[in-house]
C-alpha cells in the first residue's frame, strides 16, 4: 500500500515531541497530561472524566490533529483510528478490580468499568472528531513496528478509508504511560488497488 | 479469488462441536441459569457457564496432561481447545509461515487480577495469543483484537483482509472469553444486566444474560468457482456519540451495514437472515431496530442467538457466525429464543419459530461500547 506518515507525535511522562522536535517537558510535581490539555487549550471537559489511557490518547491525538490543520469536527467516514498496545486496559482493569476485592468493600462503580476496555480510547477519539470511519484496537505481544504497518496497511483495503490516526498507546499506570501516533494518508497518486 | 471457511469449532455450554451446539439449539436448549449469589457476588444473576468437569474430560480427550497444565486459566483452556479442534478440522499446516493466528477477546486472563501471586505479563490476551501461536509452532507475530462486543467480527475481517492482500493463506481466528466476579460486577453496575432469561426485541425484555464460550473459524484463499462458505465483506464502523450508549439513529450499525451491502452486491432480498447482536437491553435491540429499517432491511428475517448463550463477548462475532451457516446449510433460520413480543419502535421480523429459507446469503451486525459496529456478510455456495 503507497501511503505516506504526515506528522507524528511522541509522549511520554517526561517529554512531547511533535514531528521529531521537542515541543514540551513534564515538571515535577504537576501532572504532564493536565499541563498539556491546558497548554493547547483543549476545551473538552471530559478529559477529566478520562482513564490514563484515554488521557493519553486524547492529548496525543488533539495535538497531532491540530498539527494536521483544517477545519476540524466535521463528521467523517474517511479516517480510521487503529491503536495498537500490549496491555490493554490494565491500569483501569486494576481500578476497577480493587472496588471488587472483598465483600465488604464492594462498591463497583459503572464510571470505572467502562474504562476496562482498550477500545474506548479509539471511541472517545472518533467521537471528538466526529469520526463515523473504522475504529479499532489490537493488541499485539510487544512493540512491533512491522506488526503495526501490516494492519495499518490492512486498514486502507476499506474502501472508504483515506488515512488512518494511529500508533501505539500504552498506559500501565498514572506515571508509566507512552503514545507515538501518526497521521498516515494515501498517496492520491496511487489508486486503492482494493477497491473493486 | 475468495475467502473460504475451512475449519471450525465451538466450545460452550451447549456442546464441544458446532453439530452439538447446532442441535441444541434447534431443540430450544439452553444452560442460562439463575443463580442466586454466584461467586459470592452480593446478587442473583442469569448467565450460562462451561461446567469445569465436562470441559477437563473433553481438554483430556484432546491434549496432553502437560499443555493442559501449562494453559491453567479457564480462557487459555477454552481458547486453545477450540483453536486445536479448528485446525484439525481444516487441514492446514499451523507452522507456516503462510498461516496467521488472530485472536478476538474483550477480557481475556482479567480473572488473574484477584490472585494473590499476580503474574501481570499472563493478564493481557495478546499473551495468551502469542502462547497459543508458540504451541502450534507458528512464526507470525499473533493479532489480538479487542473491540469490546464486535471483536469477532472484527477478527474475521482481519482475517479476510490478511487473506485478500495476499500476505496469508490461512487465517485461525479464535473467539473466548470467560465469566469472573469482575465482568459479571461490571455489566451489573452498569444495570446492563437481567436476572431472568433475556428477551430480546421483546416489549418486556429487561436486559443482557452473559455467557460463556469460544468458537474458532479457519479461512482460506480459494478460487472463485470453490464450493462451501464464502466470507464476502466486512466493515467497521464508529457512531461517534457516545462511549457506552448506542446512537439514536443506529448512526455506525447502519454504516457499516450499507458499506457491506454495497461490498459484497447483496440486495434484501437475497439475505436468508440478519443474525444480529440483540442483547435484550433496551437500547441496543431499539438501535438495531432503527439501523436495519434504516438500511431497507425491514423485510429481511433477524435472529439472534443471546437467549441460547447469553452473551459470549469475544466469542459472540464467530460462534454465532458459525451456528448461522449450519443452520442455513439445512434451509432454517433458528428462532430467537427468549423472544415473545415485539417491543421496539421499528418493525423488525423477529424468528419467533425456526423458518425455512432456500437462500443462503446472510448479514452478521455487531455493536459495542466505544460506539464501534461491525457487519460482516458469508454466503453458501453449492451448499
């Protein structure tokens, strides 16, 4: 598939860059992932509501996006979103998993278990942006570049998908957490050869 | 060329092959049960569980004490019993690099979480994913795809696409997922859950069973004259609204319904059935409803298979993928068990009864949390 990277965006708890270049770093004390929703103006309340994971896809997506530039939050069904991770929803699934340990602490609560799913990132993603295209996660044994472009490769034999918002996004904890998305698009010199 | 099916297997309540669980379920069976405090859980609730003992004989049947030792979770069991039988079935030579194992579960080994010696590498499904491809000794790096309720479908058009690109020429794709205090709280907090049998498209239907179960389908490249089940399309789609409510107009169930229509050049008429998701909560049947009126379907038969099961999570996209064509293959659509009144705004022809049919074409649809979709048409050919 002839596609092409169009700005990425690498986070991590110390340091945000943005097409390569160090764009921000963490402070200690303050939460990086608050300092950057605040430093991009990102008026979106339900951050707050957010797991790590969500937090960090959200931030890394927003910034990435804006990068692209344009008119956003028009709805779209040429854009996917596939992430990629190893653990899944870990850290909520630890969350959660505490409020169930023993009879008499048992208070489950529904706002924490819907975060124990890995697929609500790619969901809180497209609802932002309006995305109506694919959206999926997969989860893969480790980190593999090659792994990743083969499904991302994969993604463009939907006919009406155009570019895919992806990467890796992990989260184990609140302080052990990684994103490095890209922006990948077709090259409109080469016809989708799926497409019949 | 074509994608085709190959090789099959499912492991439920019901039965450890499709022909036992097909059986069961054209004589109304069903292993939903109520119990009053499952696993100490402080509520009664309605699921369907695989007995421990029925399944240590059958894991005994098929695999050595030692691989029965070393898969010690009840969904490492499960996952690799129905990958096992599937790729028998199929003939395929697993160690190929030609072949590629693909792995749909929402929860996987989330059990673990509660165990004092917490080994935290075995919670992630993709784990168990990569020990079921080291079993079979495939080379492949293992996909896991976790997409809440669509993960099976998704899987399969993982599956199609890694078979179409021409990068594959076999696809296992495994569907599991089991029942733990953590996933049975969860859908309770969320009052997702009934505590009777769930009813779905029913006036009176009060919400989800689950269930638990895996179902492993083996597809390959053919050529375009090949006779048996063809896998035509796939799509996924997001209603970007609403992270655990489905959207009011059907907005992703319809999308991706149109896009596998227009895919594969099926029309309603030719469609035998829509086997849909139809969990019973109120929501989600009502959603269908209005994508399926919304995509001309109206006068299409819908089936779904959660009053047999309860809801199988991960498994759900292939085990009832898999029940649908065997029903198909002897020209029945299955009833909707659970199902007496119709209760939601769209008009919906529910399979009250079985029904015969001549066709052979279908729709599978699936929708999750995270707002995501899935639609998927098979057709029979020469069958």
């Amino acid at each position: 598939m002839n596609t092409k990277v169009k700005h990425t965006v690498k986070l991590t708890p110390k340091f945000l860059d943005v097409n390569g270049k160090r764009v921000a770093e963490a402070v200690a004390g303050d939460s990086f992932l608050t300092m950057l929703y605040r430093k991009f103006n990102m008026d979106y309340p339900k951050f707050f509501k957010m797991d790590v994971l969500c937090k960090v896809g959200f931030i890394a997506s927003e910034i990435l996006l804006n990068e692209e530039g344009g008119e956003r939050f028009v709805p779209r069904a040429d854009r996917a979103v596939i992430l990629f991770n190893r653990n899944s929803s870990l850290n909520a699934d630890r969350t959660f998993q505490r409020t169930i340990a023993n009879t008499e602490e048992f208070y489950p609560s529904p706002s924490v278990f819907v975060y124990t799913l890995p697929n609500i990132v790619t969901g809180e993603i497209a609802i932002r942006n309006k995305y109506h295209g694919e959206s999926s996660f997969i989860l893969l044994p480790e980190k593999s570049q090659e792994a990743m472009n083969q499904a991302i490769d994969r993604a463009f034999m939907d006919g009406e998908t155009t570019s895919v918002l992806t990467g890796w996004v992990e989260a184990v904890s609140e302080t052990e957490y990684e994103a490095e998305l890209e922006l990948r698009i077709m090259n409109v010199s080469s016809p989708n050869i799926f497409k019949t | 060329m074509i994608v085709k099916k190959i090789g099959e297997s499912i492991i439920s309540p019901l039965g450890f092959t499709v022909e036992e669980n097909f059986q069961s379920v054209m004589n109304g069976r069903s292993e939903l049960r109520r119990y009053e405090s499952l696993w100490n859980l402080p509520f009664p609730c309605f699921v369907s569980l695989i007995p421990d003992e029925i399944l240590e004989a059958e894991l005994a049947r098929e695999l050595s004490a030692n691989v029965v030792a070393s898969f010690r979770t009840k969904f490492e069991k499960i996952a690799l019993l129905s990958a096992v039988k599937s790729v028998k079935q199929s003939g395929i030579d697993p160690k190929s690099e030609r072949v590629i194992f693909i792995l749909s579960s929402t929860k996987g080994n989330v059990e673990l979480l509660a165990d004092e010696n917490l080994d935290l590498e075995r919670v992630t499904p993709a784990h168990t994913a990569q020990r079921m491809a080291n079993f079979f000794g495939n080379p492949n790096m293992p996909i896991t795809v976790s997409n809440a309720c669509i993960s099976g479908l998704c899987a399969q058009i993982e599956a199609y696409r890694c078979l179409m690109s021409g990068q594959y020429d076999a696809a296992v794709v495994i569907g599991a997922d089991v029942l733990s205090p953590f996933i049975v709280a969860g859908f309770q907090s969320l009052k997702a859950l009934s505590d009777e049998q769930c009813r779905p498209f029913s006036a009176n239907r009060r919400g989800l069973n689950l269930g638990e179960a895996a179902a492993a389908v083996v597809y390959t490249v053919a050529d375009d004259s090949a006779d048996g089940w063809r896998m035509l399309a796939g799509a996924v789609r997001n209603d970007a609204n609403h992270i655990s409510g489905p959207s009011r107009t059907g907005e992703g169930s319809y999308r991706a319904l149109c896009s596998v229509l227009n895919d594969s050049g099926l029309t309603a008429n030719d469609l035998a059935c829509l086997n849909v998701h139809g969990t019973s909560t109120m929501y989600n049947d009502e959603m269908e409803s209005i994508a399926i009126n919304r995509a001309g379907l109206n006068a299409v038969p819908v089936n779904a298979m959660k009053g047999y099961y309860g809801h199988t999570l991960g498994a759900a996209g292939i085990l009832e993928t898999l029940l649908t064509m065997r029903a198909l293959e002897d020209g029945k659509v299955p009833a909707t068990r659970g199902f007496d009144e119709l209760g939601v705004t769209q008009p919906v022809l529910v399979t009250s009864e079985p029904i015969d049919t001549q066709k052979r074409a279908f729709v599978k649809l699936l929708s999750g949390f995270g707002g995501c979709n899935a639609a998927a048409s098979f057709n029979g050919y020469g069958l």
